[in-house]
C-alpha cells in the first residue's frame, strides 16, 4: 500500500509553489507512532565536531551533537544514530555512504541546520537517509504556548536529501531551504524560494524495502487560519 506524502497545515511564503493535486483531506489523519531503536538505550554522549569526523557502521545515542561551522561528518550505513539535541552551524556537512546499507536519524527534540548545511548521502538518493523525528513542538503552538527551544528548522540555503517523518513537528523551511525525498510533519512553514522535491523513485522501491511513498493530497491554510 501506498504512504501519504503531506503535511496536516502547510503555510506557504514568497515565491513558493506547490504543484500537483491540491485537493483537501477529507479528514485529518492520524500518523502513527514511531516506535525508538534499541540505540535509544545507549548511554548518551555528548559531542562537539569540528573539522572532518567520521562515524563507521553502527548505532550511536548523542544526548547532543553540535557541528561548528565548516565541519564535516561522514557516516558509513548501515548506522542508527539517536539525536536527543542537534546543532549545525553554517556551512557544514553531512555525508552518507549508503553502499552496504541505509542511515536512520532518530530526533527526540531540537533539530536545528544553519545557513548552507547539506545533509545527503554520496549519490543524493533520499532512500539512504531516513529522519524519525518525535519532537513535538505543535502541541500548543497555535495558542502561542508551543515550544519554542524545540526548533525544528532548516535555515537558508540549507539542502537535505531524506525521507523525512515527523508527525508532530513544525517544520520550517527558511528561504532558499530545499527538501529533496518526501515530508510528512504535523505543520510546514514554508518561506520564500524553498522547496520540497518529492522523489518519485520512493514509490518505486518495492515491497522488499519500508511502505511506499507517493503524493496523495495537500491541504493549505492561510497564516490567518
């Protein structure tokens, strides 16, 4: 069966698009759970990279992970790696050699990539990186009682190249922010030139791999609903 590919409310800014069917849900859906990785009961650590670093194939828990700017992580799959906390300054990057296996991500709570941040595997195919995000930073957010210290955020000029599940996150796209794979997130804020690009070789991949992912339908509100 095939995996919806939106997001519950999608607030779109300057100079951004949506193509394709934009035929409201007929209700709102549920996301299921995402259920930790074993990962989840390492003992936590807490890491500060600069420069190049690099992660062999295995399963890590950061309680957080800061890149300074210019640095680098390459990452051999197959890897599991729980984020409690995530920070990339500018100008970093994330590189994933999917060639014996796929990257899952897991966040629990700020995920937050500063200008000009790349995260993607060697090839750019959004199946060899996959982000589980469980933060929830809508709970309240439209009462202005949300989370603010729980950004999830891809600030300008910043590229990532996954499959990105974060059923109850605000995700907002800064300008010139650009997902390449599929998003599903309680809330896009959607600001000016940025873009998500679904890869339609994701609804191809076959029952031997997780479900399927297609675009199903968009439901738009105004910033005044």
């Amino acid at each position: 069966a095939a995996r919806e590919h939106y997001a519950m409310i999608v607030w779109i800014g300057v100079n951004s698009v949506v193509s394709g069917s934009t035929t409201p849900l007929a209700e709102e859906k549920e996301f299921p759970a995402i259920v930790l990785p074993a990962a989840n009961a390492l003992p936590g650590v807490t890491s500060t990279m600069t420069g190049a670093n690099t992660l062999v194939s295995g399963d890590y828990h950061f309680t957080d992970l800061t890149m300074r700017s210019n640095s680098t992580l390459n990452i051999t799959g197959p890897a599991t790696i729980v984020l409690d906390s995530f920070t990339s300054a500018s100008n970093t990057n994330i590189n994933i050699n999917a060639t014996n296996g796929e990257v899952n991500f897991y966040v629990k709570g700020k995920f937050d990539m500063n200008s000009n941040t790349v995260i993607s595997s060697t090839t750019q195919k959004p199946k060899d990186l996959r982000f589980w995000v469980t933060t929830d930073n809508y709970t309240g957010y439209e009462t202005g009682t949300g989370n603010p210290a729980l950004p999830v955020n891809m600030d300008s000029n910043t590229n990532l190249y996954a499959i990105v599940y974060a059923p109850n996150a605000v995700m907002n796209l800064d300008s010139n922010g650009h997902i390449y794979g599929t998003l599903m997130s309680k809330k896009i804020l959607w600001n000016s030139n940025s873009g998500i690009h679904y890869d339609e070789a994701l609804g191809r991949l076959g029952n031997t791999t997780p479900p399927r992912y297609t675009t199903k339908a968009w439901k738009e509100f105004t910033p005044a609903q």
